[in-house]
C-alpha cells in the first residue's frame, strides 16, 4: 500500500515581509470573490439589512457616475476640477449579518477599488511610512475596510491622519464594524485621552446599522469539534499537497512567530487545515492570534477541522466577556460553520 505523503508543514513556514504582495492582494478573500449585492440575502425580519443593501448600492452608483467633463480652458491649462470630498459609510451591526458580504459587493461594483482589514491597513502605513502609503492609495475612488477597530492609540493616531488626509482629496471608505463608530477603542485603552481623534473618525462616516441574528446558526446547533473517525473520513477527502495538519501547540508556535499580516502568506497553497488537540487558551494573546488565524482562514474560502476541547471551553471567560467579545465570538460563529462545512452539513 503506497504510503500517503507529507502534506504542507506549517512550522517551517517564515513569511517575510513583501510590500509588493501585501499592495497587489488588496482584494477580498475566495469566499467573498463571487458576491455581489444581488446574492446578498436580508433576513425579512430585519429590515435594516435590506436598508442598508439598498443605501450601498445606490453609493456606488454614484461613485460610478462619469466625472464633470473638462472644460476647453481647463484642459489648456491643464487643471483638472477637484474631486469632490470623499464620503464615508460605516456598517455597524453584530458578527453574522452579512457586513462582509455587503463590503465586498460594493468593492466588485466599483471602480478603482481596494479592499483590506483594518489590521492590513495599520500594518501598510506601518511598513511603508504614512507619506508612502497615502501616496500608494491615491487616485482609488473607494477603499473597502473590513473589521475597523482602534485597539490602541497608535492605530487611532495613524487612522485619524490618514483618513484626514484622503477623504477630503476625494477617497471615499466603506467600513465594517461590531463597534459603533463613537465607541471606537471603549475598553480597549484610555479613549477619553483620544477623544478628539476617535470623534473626528466618527465623524466622516454615515452610520448604517444591520441587526439580526448570526446568519450562520440560523435553524442549526453550534458545531462541535470532531471526534477522531470524523476527523479521519475528513482528512481523507483533503488533497495531501494543498493540506496543513499542525497540532495546535505547533500552531501557536508558528502564531507567535509572525505578524498577524502575515498569516495570509502563511497560508499560500494551504487549501485545507487539519487542527488537532485544542485546548483552553488562558492567554488572551494566543487567543487573539488564534482568533486572527481562524479570520483568515474563512476569508481565504479554505477548509478546516478541529479536534480537541469544546468550543464553549476554549475562550477564558475573564476576557472572553470583556473588550474583545464580539471578536471572541465571531471566531466561534466561524469554526463552527467550518466544521460544520466540514461534515458535508
């Protein structure tokens, strides 16, 4: 019996930084490439949703409107009329509303666009230098920004400066939230010291709001992690060259080792990850690089299984109900649909 071979080793993975890739990849991920605002679904019950679908798409239809035609004496001179002041619209709403979907469809319908979470943002202007990232985003007539957060003073500094500096030149920002944009950083650092900056930030956007339940448990149980036949059925509908099999004390190994940016380079030619033997995470920072691990996978469209601790275990509870809540159960929300994707339900 030919023996099966090695799959794809993750803990010998050292993505470098690569300004180049992290600049051309500013699109969604494989599982929001193909939305559009039409295979967006609203819960009936909800109206805000199919509000907010209809308030996005009329924004980008008049982002698309053909710009004022030069006029003879301008074109002479070679002056150009100023763009008018960009807008903003922020989708502020609970994990699973579909605010994802919604950014992406906008980012499909317009043209030039960049799409990118706000930690890639942070992680550009701190790569780069703010003067060359504000020169490497000029000319887009709409950047999408997925899961906007200020988590300590410095990303609310650099947001603040570089929104200020766009907008009005003609940039508008569509951005997604599980925080209402006036509470930006509430619990996470002394805001009041930063109120100014976080009010100015508020201030650009429009606030759309999206309630309703997690779309990904509607009319289901949460998943559980699987058990070891489960695990062994899935594993052997998985291509072997495209799957990562890492224990999760390897993987947290391989977390702590690369910049959260980078999880995304970790990931090249992984279409499949195999997790075994989850455990509690006490630490709120393995806990965050794990939620951040599990984000990008999902974005990316791959596959995933767990085995190990059950879900409900996996998150401490003194911070688990803390600042971070909402990211805390996304993430769960998230592995579970993996999972559950994962049994072929």
């Amino acid at each position: 019996m030919t023996a099966r071979p090695p799959g794809i080793d993750l803990t010998t993975r050292h993505p470098e930084l690569d300004l180049d890739h992290l600049q051309g990849g500013l699109t969604p991920g494989r599982r929001f490439q193909s939305v559009s605002f039409a295979s967006y679904l609203p819960n009936a019950e909800y109206p805000s949703q199919a509000e907010a679908q209809g308030a996005l798409q009329r924004f980008v239809v008049s982002l698309n409107a053909p710009a004022e035609a030069l006029s003879p004496l301008k074109k002479l001179f070679g002056r150009r009329p100023a763009l008018p002041e960009g807008r903003g619209i922020y989708l502020d709403g609970g994990f699973g509303v579909g605010k994802t979907h919604l950014l992406a469809s906008a980012y499909h319908a317009a043209i030039p666009s960049a799409f990118m979470s706000f930690q890639d943002l942070m992680y550009l202007i701190g790569a780069l230098g703010m003067n060359r990232a504000l020169d490497a985003m000029r000319g887009l007539r709409l950047l999408c920004i997925d899961e906007f957060e200020l988590d300590d003073p410095g990303n609310t500094h650099m947001a603040n400066t570089f929104l200020g500096e766009l907008m009005p030149q003609g940039l508008n920002v569509i951005a997604t939230s599980n925080t209402e944009p006036g509470r930006l950083g509430e619990g996470r650092f002394n805001s009041r010291d930063f109120e100014r900056q976080i009010q100015a930030i508020a201030g650009r956007f429009q606030n759309l709001r999206l309630d309703g339940p997690d779309y990904r448990q509607r009319g289901s149980t949460p998943e559980q992690t699987m058990d070891g036949a489960q695990y062994a059925a899935w594993r052997g509908r998985q291509a072997t060259d495209a799957l990562a099999e890492p224990t999760y004390p390897q993987l947290q190994g391989v977390l702590l080792s690369v910049h959260p940016a980078r999880f995304g380079r970790l990931l090249n030619g992984v279409e499949a990850v195999g997790l075994r033997g989850l455990v509690p995470m006490p630490s709120q920072n393995d806990a965050l690089r794990f939620v951040h691990f599990v984000d990008k996978v999902y974005d990316l469209g791959g596959q995933a299984a767990f085995t190990g601790a059950p879900l409900e275990t996996l998150f401490d509870d003194t911070y688990r109900h803390g600042a971070f809540a909402k990211k805390y159960a996304r993430c769960l929300s998230r592995v579970s649909e993996l999972l559950r994707e994962a049994r072929g339900a």
